[in-house]
C-alpha cells in the first residue's frame, strides 16, 4: 500500500524500510539503487547513525558489494554464516551488527537496487523473515519503476514547461493537447486557452496550401524542419525556426505530433541590416568613386575652360551689339559660364572629400552659414530657424565641409518652402554622431522621383529662373558618406521634405 500511494521514490522506499525495521528482530535497513556506472547508492535508511551512514552511502561499481547486487540473488550473513565477504565487514563488525541480510529487487528481468536490513540482537535471519523480505523485494521492482518513470516524466514536464523553446504537442486531427509556456507568448496566448484549437489557428490565412503541403510532409516522412510564418492572436506574422516529429505507440501507429520552434524575428532583422549595411556601403563606395573620377575630369576641364573663355571674351567683343548673331554670343558665354560653375563645384567636392581625420566646430559652421543665408532668406521670405540640443562635440569632418553640408542644405530648403513660411534646423549629438535634419514648407518630393534625387545633374527646380545644376545633393551625399555618415528624407507631397544627415562625432 505504501509503495502504491506513494509519488516519490525516496519518500516510498524510506517508509518501506522503516517498516521492516519493526518486524521482530530486524533492527535497522536500507536501500541501494543501481546507478547507471554499475555501483550502488544509499537512498533511504532507518535505525543507524549519521557517522555509519556516511561510511556505506555507496559502493562503487567494481566492489564486491555492488558486484554481488548485481547478481540479483539474495545473501545473508550471520553468526555463522561470516561478512568477510563484503567490502566492509569490519565496519559492519565494529557497528555491532551481528547478522545482515542483502535482498536484490528487479524489474523487466534487470536488478535495479537492494534491501539491506541487518540486526544487532540476533544472530541470524530466520527463515520466516527471509521468505517475508523476498517477497518483499518482487512486489518492490515493478513500483520503483514506475515511481522512477514519474519522476523522470515530472523533470521532463518541467524542463519543458520552463524551457525559452515554444513546444506542442497535437493529436492525428491537429488539435492542441499541450502547450508550454514559451508557445504560448509567442503566439499572444495563455496555454490554456490554445488547448483544443486546431494547430493552423495560428498560420496566416493565405498560408493554408502550404499548411496542409506541410502536415502531408509530417505524415509520410515522420518529420519537417525549416522557416515558417506565425500569427499571433493580434493577428500580426512572425518568422520561426519549426520542428515537427511524430510519436508513435509501442505498435508503431502514430499518435500525436510534437512540434518545437522559436521566433527567428530578430534574426530576420540582423539579417535585413547587413544586407543594407552592404547594400549602403557599395552605394558609397560608387558615389565616392564616381566623384573621385568627377574631380580628375574637373581638373582636366578647367585650364582649357579658362583659355576657351578668355578666348571668347575676345570674339564677343569682335561681334557689335548691333550684329544679328550677337545673340549666340551671349548664349555661348552663358554657356561657358554654366560650365564653369560645374567644374567648380566638382573642385569643391575634390577637396572636401580629401579632408579626412578632421575635426570641426559645429555651433560656429551654423552661425556662419546662417548669417551667409540672410540675403536668400530674406529674398525668399522663409525664416531659418534654429534649435540646437546641448552642448555640442566636434564633428568629424572639415569644417569647409560641413559648412558644404549645411548650406546646400539649407539653400534647398530655403529655395523649396512657400513664402512667409520657415525652415527648421535642429541639431543634436546620439550614440557617437552628430545629428542634422533640415525641414521646409514646399511642395513635397513625388514619390516617383525620389530614387533619383542624389543622381548628379537631376533637379526639381527650374533651371532657367534658379541657375541649379542639380549638383548640390550629390556633392551633398558624397561628403556625407566619404566622412562615414549617412543621409536620407522623408517627404509628404503638399506638406514639405525633411533631411537628415548623421556624421561622426569627435
């Protein structure tokens, strides 16, 4: 009855030998399990000291006394029936023990532990107490087993419940039968109330085809392991990493579905980021390339563009105001000065992009560009306001370009917003960067231009009434990112355009 009533293994097996410690001459016992080296370990114990308990807790696996469990017959020792068999008699002799019975126990034809009870009044083990202890010992086999087997099915439970893994388990139909608690928050769930709701619950709608291709899978192949989408009870997905395995009864019939997965989102967005991460530094590495080649060009142009346009300046002044091609005159110096201003600002961008390892000092390149900007500013009617967090570190970069940041910047602003409006600079410092956004009031960029808005010679304004080139955003994006930085926008047609550079801080 103890053995049947009882749910952990020590707790049974110390009752029972205390029990069998008051039968008559028994005066003390214990019992050994098997450990899974071959030697044997005290696991409960009655009648003896602490100091004797400490002498004989185990018994490695090639001693005499394990080796003689392991035998699986029961021995005695008496009187005349001599200890000096065992490992340790003489401790036994000293303790007073005067006789000892060892009693094997087995379950599924393998010896898994042992009673040994002994007495220090008698003698010898009488017959009717040996036939008691052995039958003892065959009920005891089975019930160790199966208190084993709950043990470990608990540390099992356990370690499953608590585990950062989510696991399932679903019947041949595809219902829940069991969650853990890691399955359950990733899908925005408590356990209970997933049991009983069909597993494809928590798949996206339109991934349904697919859900079935995947349980036809499980079921002719025993397994599936790879990436699938969720859905949480908000109805949001979510990528994880999945295992699914059958389990089958002792005929071989499958019964249950085990499923294992953990969300990868994190993964899936470390991913997104070095691949941008790359995709951003090739990006770089083009522009900056491109603005190295336009500078070497730049070189090449100016001296001859300057013989061209002396040289000029000679024939136009050939030509009389009054002569019908007086006109063309004035378009080829035009033209020659727009070619000009080209050369010049790809000379700017030259040697702004070979100012490496310096620094700047950021609150004096805003007041300057802000007092160079009044004149437009005031043209244009647009206030240039400032709001700048803090003090602020050197940033590194030259200061002519970061005064070249900041002044295309602004001018594009200035140039973009609707009269008696204003454009807003605000600065900062984060994580080791300085922080720079531009914001206006104009018209907004349409959203199918905006891939080309850094392309060279590419321009929303008009060219004829603002003399632009459409250079200022790719010098602008080459400094940035020849200094390490990064830039980009967001915009809203009708409502304005706000930029945003970061560049390294001192």
């Amino acid at each position: 009855m103890i053995l049947a009533e009882a749910d952990a293994i020590e707790a049974a097996l110390r009752a029972c030998i205390s029990r069998l410690s008051q039968m008559g001459t028994i005066d003390a016992g214990g019992v050994y399990l098997v450990d899974d080296e071959g030697g044997v370990g005290l696991v409960a114990h009655a009648g003896i000291s602490d100091d004797f308990v400490r002498s004989v807790s185990r018994y490695g696996p090639d001693s005499p006394n394990a080796a003689m469990v392991r035998e699986g017959k029961p021995c005695y020792f008496g009187l005349n029936e001599p200890l000096e068999g065992l490992l340790d008699h003489r401790i036994l002799r000293t303790a007073g023990i005067l006789s000892l019975a060892v009693i094997p126990f087995h379950h599924g034809g393998r010896v898994i532990g042992c009673f040994n009870v002994s007495s220090y009044t008698c003698g010898h083990i009488a017959d009717t107490t040996r036939q008691l202890l052995e039958t003892v010992a065959s009920q005891v086999g089975a019930a160790v087993s199966r208190l084993k087997a709950v043990e470990v099915e608990r540390l099992l439970a356990a370690v499953v419940d608590q585990s950062i893994q989510g696991v399932s388990v679903t019947d041949r139909d595809g219902y829940f039968t069991y969650v853990n608690g890691a399955w359950a928050e990733m899908h925005g769930y408590r356990p209970e109330e997933l049991i009983g709701r069909h597993f494809a619950e928590l798949r996206p709608p339109e991934d349904r085809e697919l859900v079935m291709a995947n349980r036809t899978q499980v079921w002719e192949t025993g397994g599936f392991r790879g990436e699938m989408r969720k859905m949480r009870s908000d109805g949001s997905h979510f990528p994880v990493m999945k295992q699914i395995s059958l389990v089958r009864d002792a005929r071989g019939v499958p019964t249950h579905v085990v499923a294992t997965c953990y969300d990868i989102s994190r993964e899936k967005e470390a991913e997104r980021a070095i691949r941008r991460a790359g995709e951003l530094r090739l990006e770089a590495e083009k522009w900056m390339a491109a603005g190295r080649l336009a500078a070497r060009a730049a070189h090449e142009i100016n001296n001859p563009l300057a013989g061209i346009a002396n040289s000029f300046q000679l024939v136009k002044a050939a030509v009389p105001e009054a002569h019908p091609h007086r006109r063309f005159a004035e378009i080829i110096e035009r033209e020659i000065d727009r070619i000009g201003r080209i050369v010049r600002q790809m000379l700017d961008l030259s040697r702004t992009s070979r100012d490496e390892n310096q620094q700047s000092a950021v609150a004096e390149a805003i007041s300057d560009v802000v007092t160079m900007l009044a004149p437009a500013s005031d043209q244009y009617e647009v206030a240039i306001k400032t709001d700048v967090e803090g003090k602020l570190p050197p940033a590194r970069v030259s200061g002519d370009a970061l005064r070249q940041v900041l002044y295309n910047l602004l001018t594009n602003a200035v140039e973009a917003s609707k009269p008696r409006t204003s454009v807003h600079l605000k600065v900062w410092t984060a994580e080791h960067a300085l922080w720079i956004t531009v914001s206006d009031h104009g018209r907004g960029i349409a959203e199918e231009i905006r891939s080309r808005i850094f392309e060279p010679f590419f321009t929303t304004k008009d060219k004829s009434s603002s003399g632009g080139l459409g250079l200022g955003l790719w010098i602008l994006r080459t400094i940035v990112q020849s200094a390490g930085g990064t830039i980009g926008f967001d915009s809203n047609v009708g409502r304005g355009t706000t930029f945003r550079v970061s560049l390294p801080a001192a």
